[in-house]
C-alpha cells in the first residue's frame, strides 16, 4: 500500500499532491469555511485580516473596531473572542445534501473571524475563496469532459475514415478555432440574457468554454490516430479481420491515453481561466454566488485596490491553480516519456 | 506553390463562409435586437425603427436576412452599428489602429527580449540565469491577462510613472504634435508592456528548447570543425533552424494582433476592439458584433497563411516536399 500511495505521487509530483489537497478542501468548503459565502456583515466593510492569537490554552480572535468609516481604517478594539474548533456555526448542506452546522473552526459570536479580510459587504473572503475555487474545479473538470469527448470522438472518426467526412470534421474545427476565442464566448454568452439563474449561466459558461476546447484536441487524436494507422500492429489487426470499434478500442486508444492524459491536464487551465475572465467582466456567474473571477473583478477599481489589496488573492489563486495543472501536465509527460507503459505497444 | 496559395485562400473563405453562417445562427438565437430597444424610447419614433428595419431587412425571415447582410457586406458594407448610430465600418475604421499599436508594439517587445535572451540563455541550459527565466515564464505562461493588467494599473497608481488607464491625456489645445504623440507613447508603455509580459514565456520556451535541439545536431559540430566564423555559424546555421518552429507561432500571433488584447484594452480603458467587442455584444449590437468577428476571423487566418509561406520561404525542405 505503501509503494503504490510513493508510486502514485512520483507520476503526478508535487503538483498533482497540492491540486489533490486543493480539490479536497473545495470538496469540503462547507465544513472549512467558517462562513457561508454570503453570509454579510455591512458593519465590517473591507475589514483586513484578523490573526488568532494563543493565550491561556486556546486561540483567541481580536475583535476589530472601526476608526475611520470614511477610508474604512480598522483597528483592534482590544477586546477578543475565544476560538472554538468543530463548533456549530451557520448551519448549510453539504453538497445540498447533508444537513449540519458544524465547521472546522468559528469565532464566538460578536467577534468574527476573517482569515484573509472580508470585501465590501463584509462577507469573509477565505470563505468565499473556497466555494470559488470549487466552482472553478467543477466547472472546468465537467467542461473537460464534454470537450473531451466530442474531441476524441471528432479526432477518432475523422482520423480514421478519412476522405470527405475527415475533411469536412476539419473545416468544423477550422471554423471554431479561427473565431477569437473571447469573442466566441462573448456571443455565446449573449444567447441567453442577463440575470437568468446562476445554473443557467453556469451551463452556458461550461458548454461554450467545451465548444471551444474540442476543436484543437481533436486536431491532435485525429494526427494520433493517422500515425498509429500506419504501424505494422494496426495494419496486422486491419489485415486479420477486426472491426474498426475493435481496432479503435483496443489498439488505437490505449496507445493515445497518455497523450490524452497530457492534453486533458494542459486544457484544464483554459477552462479556470475562461470562466474567470467571463465572471471577470461581469459575463459568468453573478452575485452573491463567489467565482475567482467575480471576486477578482471586486477589485477592478483602483480604491478597493488600495483598501482591500486582499480581493487580488483571487487573482494568485487563480495563478497558482494554473501553474499547478500546467507542472501536473509536465510532470505526466515525462512520466509518460521515461517510464513504463509511456511507449508500450499493445 | 501558386496553386497551393490559391487552394488555401478558397479554403478560407469557405471557413470564413462558415464562421459568418454561424454567427449569424447565434445572434440569430438571442433573443430581442437592438431595434425592440430602440422601440421603447419614447423619442425614437415607430417611423424611424420601421425604417432602419427596412433598410437593414431585419424583419426578413433568417435566410433573407442573413443574404441582405452578405450582399451588402460584398459591397464593402458592414452595417449600421445601432448603438453609436454610424456606420459599422467607420467605427471599426476607428478602433483598428489603436489596437494594432498596442499589440504590434507588445509583439515587437516581447519578441525583442525573448529570442536574444533564449538563445543566450540556452547556451548555458540550466545555468542560474537559464532557471531563473524558465520559472519566470512559467509565471507568465499561468497568469491570465487580466490579473497581469490589473496588477499593472496598481502599479501606475502606486508609483505615478505611468498614467492611469486610456490612451490620451487632456492637453491644453496648444499642445504640439510631439506632445501628443509622446504623450499616447507615455500611455502605450503600460498596457504593451503587460502583453508582451503575457506572450514572453512561451517564447522563451519554444525558442530555448528549438536551439537547444539545433546546437547538438551534427552539422553545427560539423561547421565548428570546419573554422567558420562564429558569427556565420550562429546565423547561418544556429537561428535559420532554430526559428524555424517559432515561424508557426508568428502566424498565431499576427493572427491575435486584433483580438488577443480584449482584456488588457478593458482593463486600461484602451480605444480598441476589445472594449469595442464587449458592448456590441452587451447591447446587441448585431452587425458590429458581426463586423468584428469577421475582423478578427479574418486576420487569424491570415496569420495562418502568412506563416505557412514564411515557412515556405525559409526552409527549403518545406519548399522540396510541396
């Protein structure tokens, strides 16, 4: 058990640890987050992060005080709240299933606990960050999927039935991939209007961001599929009678799957990225449910930059989810390379 | 070589053929037009409206409608821009140059630095200094534009050596043309600078692992062995082939020149196409939604084509095999 638990964090690496530890605390925003993500205090605008401190055997957490309401300067009022663990708080479902109240850590009631400072509604932005996260996870895991397939099914039938259907595939994919990708998304978004439900857009966000994805993967399996064509054990499998889902199911796809791998890991960026930029300009999901990139767009203007420079943690979020999927994808392909199986020939 | 040139730009229409078909659809889908806006403003009359729908046949059925706009469009007319009331072409006329600016001067930047500092910087392939610009673009690679360029405002704001967004400044009207144009340089640092940030990192990758590749071929080893002049190997020999592969990704960039800035335009208030973009599609704007996505269609193709010849052009094994 224990080899493979080293084997398995040798292929993926570092990366794909931290993105494992990343989508289990997503998984369970609920449970972590001391808040739910609209919970609002309009008495605490643009507070600034509190940090618990240790005295008498327990965490304490320092109540802040407003002195400037104008520029919303804080500072501690020198009272303070003891800091529970595994303490009931806002109660919420877990998953829209389980009901619970219970959360990994709270403050006692007047004070409140601000891990990473709260935005202009006093909503506490660490909260907000992983229900956001999740969001990015979902969406960009579900859009993987759906562009996945129709690229791989795209790639596969043009790759290997050739002629007129292959050409025509082609064109599809010229077509999808010669329009600016933002502008795509823009006109595609517009289809249905504002202010619709926040499971609408979020259908229309991932559905138009797959639209997209499936033209450039299924370029790569179609040319996947047009080199293994030509090796001795495909020809061998042709010549001795197998049918094509044989062939495609049994010789080609395995063959493909660590380059699946790769290009499935590479994409994944694309999605957190495009959904962040739609939210960020006020395109993607609305208030008060939290993306990374509605949360990002908080601070467009230079005054929130100044006093609350906390929102861009949205934005390093965002960074460090990207450079993580792309080391993810690095780290597969010299696994692919170098290790076994990476060439193997069914 | 004509006939293959020829043979890709029919394929492009035929592509652009498509892209126009179904645009079209997807307008086409959404629901309400500019026009039912229009209609209720008391101070636009229903004569006007009738008009303007006549003229640009929005009543038509789909097919009709979509043939009205196409006929015209051969004519050089893209259509009337409902939401700034002039002409789709005129305000696309308008935009175009500001982008191009912004982006060119980006390519140019970022080109600039990357190709001299990747050769240099693979010739010592995993020194510090090669490190170090390796993880930096990796940083560039994985920060989306957006959160570069806001970073970027922040930084005009908390420094003042930049102005705050937009493209001019008020100047007393006494101002020369060197001011006005230092001034819009003054403007253009910023936004170029962010962009050329962006694309650096996959520059620096491709170019660094492509001389890496050539310098260990034979014939660079062969062309030492023979005494060349240094300066003759490294152009000769080490960039005509390490460019090479970098060739394709020109293509995409001249193919991004229009559309690949959108965010960074948003962001710093910049007169392009990108801000342009965003409200035609926010208020409907049909034929300049349209227009623009033609525009930016059209030079991604280009961009393509212009590639595959330079590619031609300088690899005669492309040249042989065609």
């Amino acid at each position: 058990m224990k080899t493979r638990a080293g084997a398995f964090v040798k292929t993926v690496g570092m990366a794909g640890v931290l993105l494992l530890v990343l989508g289990a605390t997503s998984l369970f925003a609920e449970f972590l987050a001391p808040y739910r993500y609209d919970s609002v205090r309009f008495d605490l605008p643009y507070a600034p992060a509190v940090i618990p401190v240790w005295s008498h055997g327990r965490f304490w957490v320092p109540i802040l005080e407003m002195t400037d309401s104008e520029r919303r300067r804080y500072s501690p009022s020198g009272k303070r709240v003891p800091l529970h663990l595994f303490c009931q708080g806002e109660s919420y479902r877990m998953w829209g299933v389980i009901h619970s109240s219970r959360h990994l850590f709270c403050a006692e009631a007047p004070g409140r606990i601000y891990l990473m400072g709260a935005d202009l509604f006093g909503r506490d932005l660490f909260s907000r960050l992983l229900y956001g996260m999740r969001f990015s996870f979902l969406l960009s895991l579900i859009g993987v999927a759906i562009s996945f397939s129709i690229g791989t099914i795209v790639g596969l039938v043009a790759g290997y039935a050739g002629g007129w259907v292959d050409r025509l595939l082609m064109r599809l994919s010229e077509i999808v991939m010669a329009v600016p990708g933002l502008y795509l998304l823009m006109g595609l978004r517009s289809i249905v209007p504002f202010g619709v439900s926040s499971t609408t857009i979020t259908l229309i966000i991932t559905g138009s961001l797959s639209l997209i994805g499936w033209a450039s993967l299924s370029r790569v399996v179609r040319g996947l599929v047009m080199s293994l064509s030509g090796q001795d054990f495909v020809l061998a499998a042709v010549a001795s009678g197998a049918s094509p889902a044989r062939v495609i199911f049994l010789h080609l796809l395995p063959n493909m799957r660590y380059y699946l791998l790769i290009s499935v890991t590479l994409s994944i960026p694309a999605f957190i990225v495009g959904e962040a930029g739609l939210s960020f300009l006020g395109l993607g999901l609305s208030e008060p449910h939290p993306s990374l990139g509605n949360i990002l767009s908080e601070s467009q203007s230079l005054e929130t930059m100044n006093s609350a420079p906390w929102l861009l943690g949205s934005g390093i979020l965002i960074v460090i989810l990207v450079v993580l999927f792309n080391r993810l994808g690095d780290v597969l392909r010299e696994a692919g390379e170098g290790g076994p199986g990476g060439d193997r020939k069914t | 070589m004509m006939r293959a040139v020829v043979l890709r730009v029919s394929h492009m229409g035929l592509v652009l053929l498509g892209i126009v078909f179904l645009s079209f659809v997807m307008m086409d889908f959404a629901p309400g037009d500019f026009l039912s806006q229009m209609a209720m403003n008391p101070q636009i009359s229903p004569r006007v409206i009738a008009s303007l729908k006549e003229q640009y046949g929005l009543g038509l059925p789909f097919f009709e409608q979509f043939l009205h706009w196409a006929r015209a469009l051969l004519h050089g007319d893209m259509g009337y821009s409902f939401s700034y009331h002039v002409p789709v072409s005129t305000l696309i006329g308008e935009r175009v140059p500001m982008t191009l600016l912004l982006t060119a001067t980006a390519v140019l930047i970022s080109w600039g630095t990357a190709l001299p500092l990747a050769v240099f910087g693979a010739r010592r392939a995993g020194g510090l200094f090669d490190r170090s610009l390796l993880s930096f673009s990796y940083l560039s690679i994985s920060v989306p534009s957006f959160f570069l360029a806001l970073l970027g405002l922040l930084l005009a704001e908390r420094t003042g050596w930049f102005p705050i967004g937009g493209a001019r400044s008020a100047l007393p009207a006494t101002a020369g043309s060197w001011d006005r144009i230092g001034d819009l340089l003054h403007h253009l640092i910023l936004p170029s600078l962010t962009l050329a940030l962006g694309s650096f990192g996959v520059l620096y990758r491709l170019m660094r692992s492509s001389v890496i590749e050539v310098i260990s071929q034979p014939f660079m080893t062969a062309a030492r062995g023979r005494g060349l002049r240094d300066r003759l190997i490294f152009w000769r020999y080490l960039f005509r082939n390490a460019v090479n592969p970098l060739v394709t990704l020109f293509g995409m960039e001249l193919g991004g020149l229009l559309s690949g800035a959108a965010f960074t335009e948003m962001i710093f208030g910049w007169p392009g196409m990108g801000r342009l973009m965003l409200h035609a599609v926010m208020t409907r704007d049909l034929y300049l939604v349209m227009g623009g996505v033609l525009m930016g269609a059209i030079l991604l193709l280009l961009g393509n084509l212009l590639a595959d010849l330079l590619l031609y052009l300088l690899d005669p094994r492309v040249r042989e095999g065609t």
